[in-house]
C-alpha cells in the first residue's frame, strides 16, 4: 500500500509542477498586443483619476476620469516604457490584489489597429481593450511605475493622489 502512494506521487508531482509552470507561462502580453505596443504609429500614455466615479466621464477612458495625457514620440522613451511594463509582466509570479484603482493607462494604434490598457501598479491588474471589447487582462507588479510617472511628468502631465 506504501509502495502505491509513492508511486502515485512520484507520477502526479511532474503533473502538478507542469500544471504550475503553465500557469506562470499564461501571465503574459498577448503576442497581438505586444506587437501592436511595439510597432505602434501612435503612443498614447495617460494619468487616471482612481476613484470610483458614480456616471462614467464623456471624455473617459474604460470609465476612468482621464486626469492628462501625452504622446510618445521618442523612440527611446517608448522603448523604455515598454521594456520596463514586460519586465513588470514577467516579474508577476500570480499576485494580484483586489482593488483596481488604475492611475495608468496606455493607447497604441498600429495602422488600423488600436489596443489600450487599464494599468493598476497597486494591485497588479492589467485591464486590455481592442475595438468595442474586453480582451484578456495580465498581472504586472509595481516596478513600471516609476518610469511611467516620469514620463508623465516630464510632459507635465499631473498625476493621481497616492493612497494614503
């Protein structure tokens, strides 16, 4: 009876590290996305207001008060804001919280193709759009933050109230 349960475990263990390492591998930029964001024509980046609105803004974004916004031109700044967000991708190993107050958002169009990202570094949640819909969301952590708050802020755009 001992030898059976060692041998069941032995043969489910790769199963369950495989189901694990899967799951991590899902956690990602969708490739569609991610060349869109990298060959973008135009690159939007924008400053939300968090809190909860009672009536969406006419002028919002997915619902989000849009506090500024600035395009990014410069080829080096969008590399770096990009490999900044995919390293923030990839250092998400499943945690995420349950607030979704984004402060962050992102539009790129590549020829007549436009995505846009609802981005909270509080709670790790990345909320992308394409056309009229939903697309699957990713994790991201808090890494990215600072270099799109400088972006931001050096085209002087404001920035949301941190929690307190």
């Amino acid at each position: 009876m001992f030898f059976i349960r060692v041998l069941v475990i032995a043969m489910l263990a790769p199963l369950a590290a495989g189901a694990l390492a899967s799951a991590a591998e899902k956690n990602q930029i969708p490739d569609d996305l991610k060349t869109i964001l990298e060959k973008a024509d135009k690159f939007e980046l924008l400053s939300l207001e968090p809190e909860h609105l009672k009536e969406k803004p006419a002028d919002g974004f997915h619902g989000w008060k849009v506090l500024g916004r600035t395009t990014v031109k410069d080829a080096e700044t969008r590399k770096t804001l990009l490999a900044a967000f995919e390293k923030g991708v990839e250092e998400n190993k499943g945690e995420v919280a349950r607030c979704f107050d984004p402060r962050h958002g992102i539009r790129a169009t590549h020829g007549d193709k436009t995505v846009e990202l609802v981005i909270c570094f509080e709670c790790y949640q990345v909320k992308a759009f394409a056309g009229e819909g939903a697309l699957k969301g990713f994790l991201v952590t808090g890494s990215p933050q600072p270099a799109f708050d400088k972006v931001l802020t050096d085209a002087k755009v404001p920035l949301a109230k941190k929690r307190k």
